[in-house]
C-alpha cells in the first residue's frame, strides 16, 4: 500500500526506511529536512550520514553535537541535549549499509542509535538502509520502504530530463521502454537513480543496451565522455589520458577500496593509488591532487563527501567501476571469499551479467559456498540428510527441483528446532527464527515457477512456523488439524514428512503439557494420527506403517505416565524413520555461519537468473549439494 512519506513521518516517531539501491532513500531524508523547514514543523532536522560517522572514533552524538558546533551555536552540548530532551528534534540517518563494518564499527553505531532513540523517545527518527542489508533489529521502529515510481512518474520524469526542446526524443525513449525487447528496463525504470542512468545512456539512434550492467558502462562512458563535450570544459590536466585510461583509474580505485571495505577514502591514500596506478600503467607523473579536483568538477563520479574525504557520487557507479575492474583484470578466483559479505552483493550481480563465461563464474561461486561449511561436520551432515530426504521424492516423481526440496528439507527441520527451541527457551530463537525463514525464501525463490504442490508445501510449513512461535498445545494440534484438509494436494512422501514434523511439535509439547489435553484436542490428535497412517501408506513404506500401527492414541483423561509414553514413542519413531526430531546443535557461531550460506545460496540464485548460461537447470539443481 503506497503512503504518503511526509504523512507516515508526522504520524510514526521512528521510521525504519529500507529500499533498493537508488530508489531515493537519501534524497527522501532531504527533502524531509527541506518540508521540516517550508512547513515550519517545531522540530530542528539533523541530518547525518553514518559512512561519515563511521570513519572516526567519535560518537553519533558527538557528530550531532558538531554540526551545531561549526554552525557557531554556543554551548552546543547543552543546546542539543536540550533539544533532544524537549523531542525537538527530526534525526535524519542516512545509509546504515554504508557504514563501515570495519572493527565493529557498524555494529556500535546501530547501538548508539538504539540508546537514542530509548533515551529521548519524543522525538523523531528517519533511518535508510538498502533492503539487502538490513541483519540488525530496531524495536521501536516501524519499517517502511520507499516505493519504485509508478507509469506516470517514469513518463513525468523522462519528460522533464529530455526537456520541452526535445519532446520527441522523450516520447520515443518512454515508448522504448514498453517495448518487448526491453521489459527488464522497464522495471529498472521504476529506480530513480537507474531511470536517470536510462536516460543518459539513451541513444536517439540506437536506443537502449538491454542489460542493466551495459546502462551502466554507458552511463559511466557518457558522465567521461559527454560532460566535458556538452560544457566546452579546458580537460588540460586530461590531455595525455583518454576515455578508457579514465574508465580504468576509475575502476582500480574501486576494486582497490571495496577489497579495503572502504566507501569513503581518505583524500591521501586516493591520490596515492592515482599517481602509483598512473606511473605504472601508463608511465605518467600525475598531480594527484588535481587530477582529483579536475576529475570531480568534470565528471562528478568522484566527490569531496567531507572535508578531505572522497567517494564516488553513488555507490551504484562505485559498485560498477568494481565489478568491471574485475572483469577486465583480475581472474574470478579474487571474488570467490566475499559471497557471503553484503556490500559486494551487487557486484556479484553485476558480474553475473558482465561475465562471458558465466557457467565458469557461477560453478566457481558454488566451489565458494561448498568451502564455506566443508570445515564444519555438523552443518554438511544437516545438509546431506535434506538431500537424502529430497532424493526420496525424488525416486517417485522428478517434477520437482532437486535444489527447491533440499531447501524444503532444511527449512523442515531448521522449523522444528525452532519449535522446539522455543519450547525450551523462549527467549533465545530470533537467530533460528531468521534463519528458517531465510531457507523458506530460498525454496520459494529456486525455480522461478516452483510446482502448485511444493509451493502448497511451503505455505503449509509457513503455518507450522507459525504454530512454533504459539507454545500451546491447544494451537498446535488445531494447526495440526488444518494441516490434515490440505494433504492429499501434496506429493506422498513430503506429505508424510511435513506432518511428521508437525506431529513429532506435538509431541515434544506434550511433554510439558501432559494434563491439559481436551476432549476435543484428543479429537483432533486421533484425526492426525489416522491421517500419518494413510500418509505412511501412501507413500508406501512399510516399515513406518507397522511402527505406527503399534502406537495407540491414549484415551480421554489417560494418565500423564501414558500421555509422556505416547509422546516418547512418537519421537523414537519419528527418529528412527526419518532421522529428525532431534535437537541440532546449532551454537551462535554454527547459526552466524548458517546464515551466511543461506544468504550466499539466495544471491547465487539471483545471480544465476542474470547471467547467460545454456543450461540453468543443470547449474540450479547442485545448489545446497551437500560438500
């Protein structure tokens, strides 16, 4: 549902901002500081980036305290904390996935700003963060996206850029975009930032490069090539430098500072790099300095952001100098360490599109996610047991993706333990919890049209996720019922296993609960317990079916001695048939590293769907394999 972003701002104190990359989170803050200001909102906007923050060992405070320092307010502490104190003040913190994680600096600002926003609740709270990046709770937030633009906005805006000089012009790269040809431009038309590169990039001739890498390197050859032409700009300092050795300057400084984690660079270590990469390559002796101003008041890729510190005028064009260095002069070994690090997601997605040999690209991302647990027993053994069961499924019906029902698998019994998690210690599961949900995305994301009785699949196990989180036996065995309506939709086997699952939940809670069966939950556990036995039979495994047979559902007002013996029984069956209902050993490190791969196994997917490969299906099916 669309809002409006000042109305959402004047009725929510703390708002979450999250969006894709140059959808205009940061132009969004501004102009809440500029409506702040025209509509004369008692409140004082602040507005701070935190990639500048994070650079130094000072505070948010004390950066908070500085802008009203060289604004020459006296007593500048006292004034703000009055401020904040009195809730007038509109926080405006900009790009959390921009600051530097680096010696946990990132991680220090999210605590400060959750200390603030604690300490003085009645003031206001804007916080942007890219949707990709967001691994960090804040509470007392409400979280928000900024929405893409809407048909009309596209056309308004590629109007205005064209100009009442060149209507034609407009109309023809509007119409463009609703070509067939272009459909996956015309959803990048709906970012600001990528829609502004669109029209650069456009060619009246030619019209547009169909995949969103080549809007870039056409965008970045327009700003080098075009700015200058169109401005009749004296390019002295550039004279024995053409295009491309500034497209390759470029490049260099932007693999060299994302390998450092660096957004900003100091102005010293960047005019370093240009003069070294100048003298070497090209046997130039440059003034970096003023190569620096020159390249910033030509081109305006790279900008002065503070006070002697630099970075390219939006990490998209940092990003893509990136991915383009590596294609040109690195081999693809160098990426293979940084999967699972968030700030080079979209320079993994770039080089997907980039690549000329994609399969090699993406067989050697698979070698890195393989390396990412080989070193833990555990983990490989969680992952061979989903590929046992998927193969299961597999043996009766090859309709499937072998990689959607191995992150079925994994998501079945990461649900459980978070069930059973839960049970045990309530407080202690959002890691788990994040995780399961991670692995649903990715079942759910692995083969673009996942098949109705998978998809069902999920959805159902998206309710026995939910039954985890309720603690009552009541709820369980109500979900468990519900369960039973929708099962024969299902694939034997995996039918069988979810209510397996759902069934074993019961059980463990049974344990704790024993004496608070009723009359019409009995109902409802006999009506799952026939079910299980026509699933067991269904999937025609014999050995399970007698097991089963000799368990028998206690009776109303059983005893708790007979009631603990069902549930033992239930467990050990389920153990012995399917090897779950255990409680896995997942440590804080173990789920750090579950996370990581899982988030590493989502972008090799989105990846995979970018690049050009013969054969995608051979590629997706070894996802999850385990190593």
């Amino acid at each position: 549902m669309r809002l409006d972003g000042l109305r959402v701002v004047q009725e929510v104190d703390n708002l979450f901002i999250l969006g894709k990359p140059g959808v205009g989170k940061t132009t969004f803050l501004q102009q809440m500081g500029r409506e702040t200001i025209a509509r004369h909102i008692p409140k004082w906007p602040i507005f701070i980036r935190l990639a500048d923050v994070s650079l130094s060992e000072k505070s948010l405070m004390d950066h908070i305290n500085d802008r009203f320092r060289k604004a020459e307010f006296c007593n500048a502490e006292d004034f703000v904390l009055y401020l904040l104190q009195s809730g007038a003040v509109i926080l405006l913190l900009d790009g959390l996935d921009e600051a530097r994680e680096r010696d946990g600096q990132r991680k220090r600002l999210v605590q400060e700003i959750q200390q603030i926003s604690r300490d003085f609740p009645d003031n206001t709270m804007l916080l942007t963060c890219r949707v990709a990046a967001t691994e960090y709770n804040f509470p007392n937030f409400q979280y928000v996206e900024v929405a893409e633009f809407t048909e009309q906005q596209v056309k308004n805006f590629i109007d205005n850029w064209f100009g009442a000089s060149q209507v034609a012009i407009a109309a023809a790269c509007f119409q463009s975009l609703h070509e067939t040809q272009h459909e996956p431009l015309k959803e990048m038309a709906r970012i600001p930032l990528l829609l502004t590169l669109l029209c650069v990039s456009y060619d009246p001739e030619n019209g547009f490069q169909p995949a969103r890498a080549n809007i870039y390197r056409r965008a970045a050859r327009g700003l080098l090539r075009d700015w200058d032409k169109n401005r009749n700009i004296d390019r002295d300092i550039f004279s024995d430098l053409d295009e491309d050795h500034l497209h390759e300057i470029l490049g260099y400084i932007a693999y060299q500072s994302f390998l450092e984690g660096e957004q900003l660079i100091a102005q010293g270590g960047l005019v370093r790099r240009i003069q070294y990469y100048c003298r070497k390559q090209f046997q130039l002796q440059v003034n970096g300095k003023r190569w620096l101003r020159q390249m910033e008041a030509d081109t305006g890729i790279l900008i002065e952001r503070i006070d002697g510190v630099y970075a390219f005028a939006h990490l998209t064009l940092h990003e893509y100098f990136a991915a383009w260095w590596i294609i040109e002069k690195e081999s693809w070994e160098v990426v293979q360490p940084y999967i699972s690090q968030s700030h080079w997601r979209e320079i993994f997605l770039l080089l997907a599109e980039l690549a000329s040999d994609a399969p090699l690209f993406l067989t050697l991302l698979l070698e890195a996610m393989k390396e990412m647990i080989t070193g833990d027993r555990f983990l490989t053994n969680i992952l061979k047991w989903a590929d046992k069961r998927s193969r299961r499924v597999l043996a009766s019906s090859q309709k499937h993706p072998p990689s959607a029902l191995r992150a079925f698998y994994l998501c079945l019994g990461l649900t459980l333990n978070l069930g059973i998690d839960f049970i045990r210690h309530p407080a202690h599961s959002s890691d788990l919890d994040r995780i399961s949900f991670l692995a649903e995305t990715l079942g759910l994301t692995l083969g673009q049209h996942p098949t109705p009785d998978l998809y069902l699949t999920f959805r159902l196990n998206r309710a026995d996720y939910h039954l985890s989180h309720r603690l009552s036996l009541d709820d369980a065995l109500e979900d468990a019922y519900k369960l039973t309506q929708n099962i024969n939709y299902i694939h034997p086997v995996i039918a069988l296993d979810l209510l397996l699952t759902y069934v074993v939940f019961v059980a463990y809670l049974l344990r704790v609960e024993a004496n608070e069966i009723s009359e019409v939950n009995l109902s409802r556990l006999r009506t799952c317990w026939n079910t299980l036995c026509q699933c067991s039979d269904r999937a025609r495994i014999p050995q399970l079916q007698a097991n089963l047979s000799r368990i028998t559902v206690p009776v109303w007002q059983a005893t708790e001695i007979q009631w603990l013996e069902f549930a033992k029984e239930v467990i050990r069956t389920v153990r012995t048939y399917g090897e779950f209902g255990y409680k896995w050993d997942l440590s804080d490190d173990r789920l750090t590293l579950l996370a990581k791969y899982l988030q590493a196994n989502l972008l090799f997917v989105e990846c995979l769907h970018l690049a050009y490969v013969p054969d995608r299906a051979a590629i997706e099916n070894q996802i999850l394999l385990p190593p």
